[in-house]
C-alpha cells in the first residue's frame, strides 16, 4: 500500500489490518517479563479472579496492535509515531483469539509552528474473531506533510 | 506493603516505585517482536527519523511501567487492573534510561451496581533518570472493596 502523506488523509478514511492469533503461552510470556499478575500467569488463578480465565496484559493487546497498524493496517508515510491517546479495554484477549485492527481517520490538523508535519487523530479497533472489540485506542499521531 | 483495597484509598496519596534500567537491546527485541518500525530497531536509521536517536516503541515504556507498579508501587488488593485510561509520551525512553513510576490516586469512586468494588484514577509518571517524564498514564482502575 502506498503510504500516506498528511495531505492525503482526511476523516472517515477507514484501514482494516491483516489479522494476528495469539496463545496460552504468548500471554503468559509476555505476562512473566512485564506484568506478572496471576490472572496473566497462570490459568487456575485467573479462573478465581475478575477475569474468569486466562487474560492477556492490556499492555499486550496494545502492543499485539502494533505490528498490524505497521503492516499496512496504517499505511502512514514515516511510520506510526504516537504522541499519545486515550485506551480503552472493554474485553480481554483471550488464548486462542485472532485479532484484527480496524481504524478510521478522526482528525487531520497541519501543525502551525512545523509546516512539515501536522497532527492526525486515529481511532483504532482492535476486534477478535467475533467482532468483539478488546480495544478502543484513539491516537494522536504525528504524520509528515509531502514535501 | 500492605495492599490496598477502595476503601483504603483517597485522593492525594501517593506512591514511588522501585527503579528498572533499559538498554539499546531491549529496545530493539520488543521492536523485533511487536513493533518494528526502523526507529526503534536500528540506531541510524534512528538517527535520520523524528526522534533523532534509537527510541523504544511507546508500548515498551506502558508495559516497562508495570511490573515497578504490581511490584509495590501501587499497592492495590487484587492487583492492578485496568479498563483504559489516558496516555501520552511527552519524550521517547532511551537506551540507558533508569525509569521509576510516581503515581497519585485522583478519583475513588465505589460502583453503584457493584458493592464488592469501584473505580480508582490513578495518575502515574514514569520519569527517567533525569526527572523527566517518557510517559503519563491517567489510568482507570477496578479495585476491590474490603468485604
């Protein structure tokens, strides 16, 4: 896909990303070196906690939607270099889930003081097989203007 | 420490963190694995983008922000459980930062249909060594009463 410019986005554009599966064991390992809460280790435990089973970290879901966006599912010239955003998590991942990311153009804004770049706002679902969003994340990117 | 349960909380406390270093290397394997973008992979390539040097992916810094966080520096009963927040990264973390997480409790707020827990804003800072702030997490969190 061709990647685009500040100039070549506006609201409503929509991107649909290829999609990701992720395992029992994905969610334990990156549970062990960034986050290891119990409901993130280990599947009795979390059967006890909130959760009701085996969750993966937000902090994983977030970071699983990375390498979609960057594949194409945001085919943004530069790259995807978030300033910030608001996350939401409605539902965990859970071992077994395929997930893909859906995202749409909210804002595009020039910046005022840097005529080489603006400001792009992206609001990107992260929906598992069943359409079902695990996350919400509307982000502020910064994105080159052509040259 | 003690954990901390919804009626233990209020606003104005505050927590510190034990401190966690980041190197070049770890840097580019969570890169490699989540999000490989050539700026947080390959220093010149770094070197030539916006961040002007090797900067780890902002889902590094979130999911670097928690163990110091389930580790002792938001000692919440139940653990530290999140339904999204806000976050920004006012600078990337580099290769030889030394981060540690300020957190402060904004909001309580017990759950109308729910009397076994409630909300809690939890604002925290994960500040390099340098004092300056690679990441501002306005969380909100699902906390337990005591029963």
């Amino acid at each position: 896909m061709t990647p685009l410019y500040l100039d070549d986005l506006s609201p409503g554009q929509r991107f649909t990303s290829a999609s990701l599966a992720i395992d029992a064991e994905a969610i334990k390992a990156f549970a062990r070196q960034f986050d290891p809460q119990p409901f993130h280790l280990d599947e009795e435990a979390a059967a006890a906690s909130l959760f009701g089973g085996l969750a993966a970290s937000g902090w994983h879901t977030a970071a699983l939607t990375m390498r979609p966006l960057t594949d194409g599912g945001a085919p943004i010239a530069g790259g995807v270099i978030g300033a910030g955003g608001e996350i939401a998590w409605p539902r965990p991942t859970r071992p077994g889930d395929v997930l893909t990311v859906f995202s749409e153009v909210i804002e595009v804004k020039p910046s005022k003081s840097r005529p080489d770049r603006g400001m792009v706002t992206l609001r990107s679902e992260t929906r598992n097989q069943r359409g079902e969003a695990v996350q919400v994340l509307t982000a502020r990117l910064v994105v080159p203007r052509r040259s």
